[in-house]
C-alpha cells in the first residue's frame, strides 16, 4: 500500500459522511458515496473484511433498486442507506484508523550519490535484462537488499550483503570459466588460479583482488562502513558483476 492510498481512503470515506447529510447548494455535496473505490483500496489491507462486506450489502441493495428502474423503491433505499451510514461510517473509521496506526512509515533516504528511484525499484534497474537474467536467485536477493539497505541507510549491511553478492557471481564466473567448482575455494585461491591460468584480464584480477580486501574487512567483528564506502562499494559491485556476467 502506499501513501496515496492511505489518502484516497480518507477522501471515499468523507463522500459517504457527506451523502448523509440533506441536501444543500454545495461543489462537494454528493449524492452517492464513492463505494467502488473506497472498496479497492480497502482490499489493499488486511483487517477490513467486515467493512467491505458492508460496503457490498448497501451497494446491492442500491443496484437492485436500479436494475428495475423504480424510482420510488431507489428513493426508499437511499434513504436507509443514509440512516446506515450515519451508523456505520464511524464503525468503519475506528477500524480503518486501528489498522493504519499499526503501520509503521519510513522515508527512504535519497541524499546518495545512487539513483534513489532505480533503487526503490530494486536491483534489476540497474542491469541490462539479459544480465539479470543470467544471475543466480540469491545474488538478485542479495544486490535487492544492498538497495534497501542503502534507502535506509543502513551502509554496513549495505556493504556486506553487496559484497556477498560478488562473491557468489566470482564463484559462478570461476566454474564457467575452469569448468571446476568453486566449492571449498576461498576467494584469493580462485583469482590465483585464474591468474596463473591467464584465464582473466590481469586488471580484472587486481580489481577483484581489490574488493577481496574490502570483504576481509568487513567481516572484522568491528568492522563498520559510511555511507561513502558503502555506495563506493554498490557502484563497484554493480560494475565487476556486469563484467563477469558478459
């Protein structure tokens, strides 16, 4: 749910407290409460059965008399739809605001020097498609959380969770490459061998070697990242896994 909806709410259920009032010479009397949406957007949380569930009864009662045309039963239901609402409208607030004070609001951060949009739109937004859809399940995961993380600004996971992300693409590189399995294999041993091997670009290597270093301390039990190391970091990362998936 979003913002907006929260919003939206408000102003389907102000239409239903204004439709009980009588009738008067204003832009924002309205006859008719706006049902329909105030029902979808119900529908987008989880305590609101029973609302809808009124909501549906009245709208069935109102279309009944519609679907024959009699204005004088459509006026009679009117009517005790209006008496309804006076009644259930304030039922419906309390149970709307008891649901929407459990809801915790957090702003994400976007004073990065990342993409804020790109990153509440996840990882994929920042990979060609035919990238993304060679990585591994749990690397898309991992780069997913490292962009929350970062929104929250919270760098150090940001920058461990990012680098786990390497590591595994390093390793699915490495197989595809040797055709051996990295299993058992800690990171410096398999750029030795893609070293000794001149399977990659000796630039390649140093710079993987570079983010190896980033990784040891990382997992320093003290270890803690800025918001400058942890974009540097993103940034890196979304770079070399371009290149190893290529």
């Amino acid at each position: 749910m979003e913002l907006r909806d929260i919003f939206f709410i408000g102003i389907y259920l102000d239409t239903c407290k204004i439709s009980t009032f009588k009738d008067a010479d204003s832009p924002f009397y309205t006859k008719y409460p706006s049902f329909q949406p105030l029902k979808k957007n119900l529908e987008k949380l989880s305590k609101q059965t029973d609302t809808i569930q009124d909501i549906d009864k009245i709208v069935d009662n109102i279309f009944e008399a519609m679907v024959f045309e009699d204005s004088s039963l459509l006026e009679e239901k009117y009517n005790k739809m209006k008496e309804s609402l006076i009644k259930q409208v304030p039922i419906w607030q309390d149970r709307i605001e008891r649901e929407l004070s459990d809801i915790r609001v957090v702003k994400l951060f976007d004073d990065t020097t990342i993409n804020p949009e790109k990153l509440s739109m996840g990882a994929k937004s920042f990979f060609d498609e035919k990238i993304w859809n060679l990585m591994k399940d749990i690397e898309k995961e991992d780069l997913d959380d490292g962009c929350r993380c970062i929104s929250l600004q919270a760098w150090t996971p940001a920058s461990m969770i990012t680098m786990r992300a390497v590591e595994s693409v390093l390793r699915t590189y490495y197989q595809n490459i040797t055709k051996k399995d990295s299993k058992g294999k800690v990171w410096g041993t398999i750029l030795d061998e893609l070293k000794s091997a001149n399977l990659t670009d000796k630039i390649i290597i140093g710079y993987l070697d570079y983010l190896r270093e980033i990784r040891n301390k990382l997992q320093h039990p003290d270890a803690r990242f800025g918001q400058f190391e942890a974009e540097a970091i993103f940034h890196q990362a979304i770079y070399i896994i371009d290149f190893l998936y290529k």
